[in-house]
C-alpha cells in the first residue's frame, strides 16, 4: 500500500469516525440516548479501522516523511478535529450516564420514602411507620443499560 493511499485511507476514516461522534453528540444534546445504540456497529468498525491503520503508520514512520506538506496538514487537522469530537462526546456519554443515575436516585428515595410512611398499621388500627414498629423494608432496583 503507497503512503498515499495509507494516508487517504485514514483521513476518510477519520471523517467518518469524526461524523459519528457528532451525531452521537447531537443525540445526546437531542436527549436521545436510546437513538445512540443505532450507531454502536458503526463505530466499532470504524474505531477497529482507525486503530489498524495507526498501528500500519507506526510500523512504518517513513510513510509520515514521505507524503506532501499539504497532506500532512489535512491529516493533523482532521485527528484534531476528531480528538475535540471524540472529547466532546466523552463529556456528553458521561453527563447523560450521571443525570440518569440521579434520576434513578431520586425516584428510589422517592418509592422508599412512601414505603416508609405507609408501612402498615398498628394493633389500635393506627397507621405506623416502620421506626414505631421495628420493621424496615429496603427498596432494591437495579439498572443495566449502557450508553
């Protein structure tokens, strides 16, 4: 494979990668989380792509040397590019995952705080709380989806 070609490979690569993280981020900023698992494939080929043609670039640094100035200034701006995108889309995955858990919190401390303040009644026919009658009851949930 001619350097050019090495280079042209991963400068398409990495606009595409580049394309995705931004329509991710968008879903994101859209509060589309679910939308994103639409993309999941893509970008596992499209990452296993990126990372295959580095490793070509590193085993061979002569390829960097040999290209035009020009070239070599279109790649360093389009991995520029990604790395801002690939960033910005870390700190939205991340906000996304801690305003769900929050969420999640908020209602667990929600559904436990009315358990506890309907925990029954007493032997007069008083309602009681659990502290009054030495019982506790322990809301447990469970979260599994994945950004």
């Amino acid at each position: 494979m001619s350097e050019n070609s090495l280079i042209s490979d991963l400068l398409r690569i990495t606009s595409q990668l580049t394309g995705l993280m931004d329509r991710e981020a968008e879903m994101l900023r859209a509060m589309k989380p679910s939308e994103i698992q639409s993309l999941h494939q893509d970008k596992l080929a499209l990452s296993a792509a990126y990372q295959s043609q580095i490793k070509v670039l590193k085993s061979n640094p002569t390829a960097l040397r040999s290209i035009s100035a020009e070239l070599r200034a279109d790649l360093k701006a389009k991995i520029e590019k990604f790395q801002t995108a690939l960033l910005a889309n870390q700190h939205g995955l991340r906000a996304a995952r801690e305003t769900t858990e929050r969420t999640l919190r908020a209602i667990a401390d929600e559904v436990q705080a009315k358990i506890e303040k309907h925990a029954g009644y007493s032997a007069k026919g008083t309602a009681s709380s659990p502290r009054e009658s030495g019982r506790t009851s322990a809301l447990a949930f469970a979260f599994d989806q994945r950004l």
